[in-house]
C-alpha cells in the first residue's frame, strides 16, 4: 500500500493553497490565502499556518502498488483508500498492515483540523475495506499492532505527538523496554534530534536484542 500526496495545481502566483476533503459533497476543495494575509506562516513547506489554523499543502491517499522483486513496481492509475469524513479532511498517512489469521488491519492517520489521529480498517483482499473510525484520538500516529499475542492479548505500540492542536511535529519518547518474566525482549531508542516523521515496524528479532537478556522477542526498527 503506497501513499501518495497530491498538492493544487494552477495556484494564483500570489497565493497559497490547501486541498481539504469536504465530507458534505464527498469532494476534495482547494482553500487560497493571499502571500500577504496577516498572520500567515509558510516557512515550513509541508504546512499553511493562519494564525492559531495549521493546514497542509497536499492531500494523501493509498494506492495498492505490485511487485515482483520487491524493487520495480507497478502502481494503480487510482485510490484504493481515500479520505471519507470529517477526521480525515486533511488525508490519510502512514498506513502500517498486520495480518492477523485471514484479514489485514490497516491502522493509518488520520489528520484534520481536529489533530493526528489512528483510525483502523480492516480487509481479507486489500481491494475492498470496512472502515472502525478513530481507534485512537489526538495526539496520537504512528501505530504498530503486533501480529502475535502475548499473554494471550494482541499488543501495540504508538508515538505521541509532542503538541495537540492542529498538525504539529511527532516523535518517540527514547525508551527502553524490557519483560524477561514474559520471556519477551523489546527495545525502542531514537536518535538525538531525530524528531520528525519517524516511522516505525515490528519484526520478530531471533538473534540478542540491545537488553541485559536475549530471548526471542521483538525488534522495534525506524527508518
């Protein structure tokens, strides 16, 4: 599954614009500012800031993408998963998929004026999806759902994003996880200053994870 973020075309010299999903008439509409609108703030390119109002300067959504070496892929002309309400007015990113028996949970963010929130889908052939909404509410993105139980429950990991109005800047606390007792081993430590747009999986680790103990366990890896 491939995001894609598509920004306004055609925009005014003089203006600024944000594609925004309208829920109402199930279209995507382009908002302008003039450069000279007081209070207005472009010096970060991804964001429109008006005041205390933070928009993007694009709109995601996903597009099923094939391959059979996983280096050259074919990508579908169209959407296979875009936004569809009011939370997700400013797209939809990061989508992780876990396979769990024989359906796919898809867990993405979802943005609007609202903040960052996880929403979650779930489909047995990754063509058609049955939406569950915010499973998480701001501020909160980048979800990893854990594909195995353990202690006989399903298990997550999440960031949380450092401010809660509007679209701001996410990363992960630095921490290290350790349960010896549960015969499980997880770790999770970002880099100084590595505060944005860190993404984030969870592979099975069968060599010695960076703990005082080395059991079979969970490696977290960001990119």
């Amino acid at each position: 599954m491939l995001r894609v973020a598509e920004a306004p075309r055609d925009v005014p010299e003089q203006h600024v614009a944000a594609p925004i999903y309208d829920p109402e008439s199930k279209q995507i509409v382009v908002r302008t500012w003039p450069k000279d609108t007081p209070f207005l703030d472009t010096s970060d390119s991804r964001l429109i800031t008006v005041g205390n109002d933070t928009f993007l300067t694009s709109i995601s959504h996903f597009r099923r993408a094939r391959s059979k070496d996983g280096f050259k892929f074919e990508v579908e002309a169209g959407p296979a998963f875009a936004a569809a309400d009011a939370l997700e007015a400013f797209g939809r990113r990061g989508s992780r998929i876990t396979r769990i028996a024989d359906t796919y949970w898809v867990n993405y963010t979802a943005v609007s004026s609202a903040g960052i929130s996880t929403a979650l889908a779930s489909s047995r052939d990754l063509h058609s999806f049955e939406r569950h909404g915010v499973i998480f509410s701001p501020p909160n993105r980048d979800v990893t759902i854990f594909p195995e139980q353990i202690r006989g429950r399903y298990w997550r990991c999440i960031a949380r994003c450092r401010r809660t109005s509007g679209v701001r800047r996410s990363g992960w606390l630095r921490r290290r996880i350790c349960w010896p007792g549960a015969g499980t081993a997880w770790w999770l430590q970002r880099a100084p200053g590595m505060v944005d747009d860190l993404k984030i999986a969870v592979v099975p680790c069968r060599s010695a994870c960076k703990c005082a103990v080395a059991p079979p366990g969970w490696r977290f890896i960001t990119v």
